[in-house]
C-alpha cells in the first residue's frame, strides 16, 4: 500500500496551526519568575496534545527546580529505530509591547506568516511534531514506523539551567537512536537547512570602581576618573577598529555554510543605511564560527535623573558566543582575563563570571543525515544546505555528552525573516507546511531498511 504522506500531512496542518495557536496565547516566558503558572498552564496544554496526538505515556515533569517540561512516548514496530523529537514550550519575553504591530499573544495572520511569540520558536517546533505524529497515526496512513519519545522543554530560553539534573533523572525515557531538534533555522523561504554546528554561550558582570563615593564633578572632575567613563573605555577594548573581537585566546574558525548574500543580510538585520557590518573575513563565518562579544547590559545613572556627579561605580553584562571547537569556560575565563589586563588609569575591575555552554559540531555523514537530507529535499523540491548556527542549544550539547553515539538532527521551523526574539515574530506559514511534511517523511525514512 503507498500511503501519500503528503495528502496526510495536509489533512492534519489545520489542526497543528490550530494547537499552535492555542499555545502561543499562553504567556509562557521562562524567564519571568510570575509567569510560572503560565509555564505549568502551557506544560499541561502540550501534555493533553501529545496524548490527543497518540502517544499512550505522557507526563508533565521536572528535575531538581526546573520548570515543567513534557515527556510522551510510543514505542515502535519491533526492531525499528527509536527517535527523540525536541522542542521547547517556553519563550523569550515580549520586550516593549508597542514594538509589536499586533498582541505578541493572540497570533494573527499577515501576509502569509502568523505573528506572535512562540509562533516560530518554539511551539511551532512542538506544532511541527504533532503534525508529522498525526500524520501517521491518522486513519489513511499505516501506523508510526519508528518508536518515538517527544520532550519538550521548559526553560530553554532561559538557557536550561537544570539540563544535567533534568538528564540524569530522565535518561532511560531519553535515550534515542535519533534526535530531532525541531529549534532552528532554514536557509531562506526556498532552501531548507540542516544546522550542524551551534555556538555556545558565556557571559560575565564587569564592575568598574574608581571611587568610594560620587563626587562633585566641577570640584573634582578633570583628574579624578569615573568608573563610568573607565568603564566605556575598558568595553571598547573588547574589539578592534575593524570589529573584530580583540579578546587573545578565543577560537575563531571558518564554517562550511555557504557564504550569506550581504545585502539581504543587511535588509533581514534591519541595519541602518551607512552603518557598516562588524569585523572581517565571511560573513558566514563571522556569524556562525566565530566569538561575538555584546554589551547587552549597563547599570549606570539613568539619563532622566543623571547629576553632575563622578559616578563611582559602573557594571556591565557581557555576552560571549563561543565559536565551535572551543571551550566554553576557557573562553569565558579568557574574556575575564582580557577585562582584569585592560582595566583603564589603575581603575578596580572585578569580574563575576557566568555559566558556560559548551558548542556544538554534529557528525553529518550517518544514516540519519541522509534520511533527513532526502526527506528535506522531497519536502522542499530542493536540496538542503547544511550550515552553522550563530545560536546556541545547551540541551543538545549536554545531550550529546550522555549519547554519543545517537545522530543528532538539528532541523527548522524559522526562515531569515522570523525574528525570533524580537518583536514582531512570526512563522511562514508555507515553510511550517514544509517543515511538517519533512518531519513525517524523516520517520518513515528512518524505518526503512533499504538506505
Ligand atoms: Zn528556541
């Protein structure tokens, strides 16, 4: 009997763009500690999915103080693989509301993408996996081919702090011959993508002291420093006149991704006329095997109420994206180190340093790869690019250090234009379609014994 799961994947997808939906009006932001009964609220809803989807054993569980993530699984016919499929129901907060053209919880269709946060990343992920498991276990198709657990996080935004508990407690439902990590890009609205490197993340507190206390800055100002000003001078050393990051001891290697076409990637950063891109050498690689550092934060007098005062003391939060290949904490310990050398007039630099999440290089040449190559490619009518990401998973790294022997898949729900993290996300809806489709055909790919 050939089953067309293409017909079946279109009967379910009012249904899966209906659950996402639904899902997107949960305010799940892990990162808001008053957002917890959201959190639950959404586990709950994920969980009543999942067994609606067909899977026999769900749970809404938690390791250690973790928020509630969600564990369902199926086994499969005798003798067929077993596949993880991951996602994460928690998402970034929305930032300012009045950047968003419409409620970043109640989604609304626009020119053929759906807007609001989550609709990308990354319940369109947990969206994407109820497709292709209805896809299956609906009544025109044969059953699902291969045995599947589905977890889907709780605090992946928030950099899965409990990740180590939360395997340790679960690694005998997680182990997995297999694991798609529906969380990532594709290559543009015609190309889909296979992500097969991740950087990782670190970061740090830099506090700058110059003084015991604020001083009269017409009495004193002029030879005394503020840790204010020492402060910007101290972060202006992080890079070079081309931008590039100054810090000694940071990996920086060259990726096999296809080099990015400048001037959409300027049109899709929304870069502003005449300001020009940061550092040198591809674009691809600066974005995807490459550190970046960021000042993403400063606590400093605010300019409403600044006085004419030498500030004492000045902190900055510093983002480091590790390139792949290096250590993650060798990388944060170079930039605290590169901080201490670079402390401006004798000025007091104490650094407090943050958790280390090591990058990501998968191994590309398995059965999975070519399963997963051939179902992108039927899905799309065109090959996949495999190509880095500038992002950073932690689960999957964590993951791969307790299985190393299962194939990692890293696939996408996101196209250039998503803007996950920012205001106004959104999912194309044609490329969710795709990415459903893919899925399915993946797991009776997978299930096959003839390649
Ligand atoms: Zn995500």
């Amino acid at each position: 009997m050939t089953v067309n799961l293409a017909q079946a994947v279109r009967e379910v997808l009012p249904s899966a763009r209906a659950d996402l939906e639904r899902l997107v009006r949960i305010p799940s932001v892990s990162a808001d500690p008053d957002a917890a009964p959201q959190l639950w609220a959404s586990a709950f809803e994920v969980a009543g999915l999942l067994r609606g989807a067909g899977l026999p054993e769900v749970d809404v569980v938690t390791a250690g103080d973790s928020r509630p993530a969600v564990l369902g699984s199926r086994l499969g016919p005798p003798g067929a693989p077993h596949v993880l499929l991951y996602a994460h129901h928690d998402v970034q907060p929305p930032g300012e509301v009045a950047d968003w053209d419409s409620d970043p919880f109640e989604p609304a269709e626009r020119d053929g993408r759906l807007y609001g946060r989550g609709t990308a990343d990354d319940k369109a992920g947990v969206a994407v996996h109820l497709a292709a498991l209805r896809a299956h276990l609906g009544a025109s198709t044969e059953g699902l081919p291969v045995g599947v657990t589905v977890l889907v996080e709780g605090e992946e935004e928030i950099g899965s702090p409990a990740v180590r508990d939360f395997l340790a407690a679960y690694a005998d439902r997680l182990r997995a011959d297999v694991v798609v990590f529906a969380d990532a890009g594709n290559w543009s609205l015609d190309v889909p993508a296979l992500t097969t490197t991740l950087r990782g993340g670190t970061g740090l507190v830099v506090e700058v002291r110059t003084l015991d206390h604020g001083l009269h800055s017409g009495m004193f100002g002029g030879p005394v420093p503020d840790a204010l000003t020492a402060l910007c001078r101290l972060l202006a050393t992080l890079h070079d006149e081309n931008g590039d990051v100054a810090v000694a001891g940071l990996v920086r290697g060259t990726s096999d991704s296809p080099e990015v076409a400048e001037e959409q990637f300027r049109a899709e950063a929304g870069l502003l006329d005449g300001v020009r891109l940061t550092g040198t050498g591809r674009l691809a690689d600066r974005l995807s095997a490459g550190p970046a550092v960021t000042v993403i934060g400063i606590d400093a007098p605010p300019v409403a109420t600044a006085s004419n005062t030498l500030v004492p003391v000045a902190r900055a939060k510093v983002s480091l994206r590790v390139a792949p290949g290096d250590d993650a904490a060798a990388a944060r310990d170079a930039l605290a180190a590169h901080l201490r050398a670079h402390a401006p007039w004798g000025a007091r630099v104490t650094v407090q340093a943050g958790r280390a999440a090591a990058p990501f290089t998968a191994r590309t040449g398995g059965r999975a790869y070519r399963c997963a190559r051939s179902a992108l490619e039927a899905a799309w009518g065109t090959p996949a690019v495999l190509a880095g990401a500038g992002g950073s998973i932690p689960f999957v790294t964590a993951y791969a250090g307790l299985f190393p022997d299962a194939e990692i898949l890293i696939t996408g729900v996101e196209d250039p234009a998503t803007r996950a993290h920012g205001s106004n996300e959104s999912l194309h809806l044609a490329t969710f379609e795709r990415a459903c489709l893919a899925e399915a055909l993946l797991l009776r790919n997978l299930a096959r014994h003839d390649d």
